[in-house]
C-alpha cells in the first residue's frame, strides 16, 4: 500500500537526510582532510543547502525537460537525472571546497569523488530505510492520541462545558 507523500513530509524527508548527512560526514570530512571540525561542518552545511537548492532547481528543469522526451528517453529518465544532478553538484561544490578548505582544484575534486562514492550507499540505505519505516507506519492501525483528541471526544467535551441553561444577558 502506497501513499502520496505531502509536500510537508517531502520537506521532512529532506532535512533528515541532509541533517543526518551532516552529522555523520562532517566528522569523518574533518579526520579525512585533516581540518577543524567547525570548517567541514561549515562546509558540509553549505553543501547540503546547495544540494537543496540545486536539486529543487533541477528537478524542476528537468521535469519540464523529460516531458517532452519520447519513450525510450523515459526508461533512462533516473539515469540522466542521477548523473545530471551530479555533475551539476560536483561543479558547485568542488571550487566551494578547494575555496573553503584552502586545497587545490585536484583535491577537492578528489574528495568529491570520494564522498559521491560513500553518499551513494548513505543515499541508497536512507531511503530504502525511509521508505521501510513509512510502510510500517503508514499500515499501522490508527490509535488515539492524547495530543490530537478524536471527533467525539471533542464533542463531548463540548457538552461537558456548554452551560446547563442559556445565560441571560442584561442590556444596556
């Protein structure tokens, strides 16, 4: 059974992936190329708001792109659109990281390529995790909430509080 997903859950899957992107990259950025740990979690930030944004602006290209493509473009269509957004990221972010880091164009394309290769596995286990629990979740029975009360709930609270009889009101 599969839902739509809302727009404020595309939002929440987003900012956990890139959050829990930057809390377990920046550490092992910083031991890597041997740099504070404040500078590549600066780093890793800006890249991850850059990758939002790149990606929102891609992905709205490129919708627009695919919908004219004929059929065969269209079984390619997550092959084009993986390494596209990819290419794209890599031009963004490796003169932001040799900038930012102070390493030449070399190495940081290096280490670019280096945290492509560990992000694809994150990338893949993360939504496939993602997706497992939202199954479980999504198929769970509904149970009632404490912090959202049921319809009649609500009604009868209403009742509880409603005044015995209509309370009069002096005029002026």
């Amino acid at each position: 059974m599969t839902t739509q997903r809302s727009l404020y859950e595309r939002i929440f899957q987003v900012v956990l992936f890139e959050g829990l992107a930057i809390g377990i990259f920046s550490p092992v950025l910083s031991w890597v190329v041997d740099k504070p740990l404040g500078e590549t979690t600066v780093l890793t930030i800006a890249i991850s708001v850059t990758a939002m944004v790149w990606g929102f602006a891609f992905n709205s290209f490129f919708g627009i792109l695919i919908s004219h493509a004929s059929n065969k473009v269209q079984k390619w269509k997550r092959v084009i659109h993986a390494l596209g957004f990819e290419t794209g990221l890599v031009l963004i972010a490796v003169p932001l990281s040799a900038w930012w880091l102070q390493m030449t164009f070399v190495e940081a394309l290096l280490m670019d390529l280096g945290l492509l290769l560990v992000f694809l596995p994150y990338t893949f286990c993360f939504y496939w995790a993602y997706d497992m629990l939202r199954q479980r979740l999504v198929k769970a029975p509904l149970r009632r909430s404490p912090l959202v009360p049921h319809k009649t709930l609500v009604a009868e609270r209403r009742s509880q509080y409603a005044p015995a009889r209509p309370v009069k009101t002096t005029g002026p």
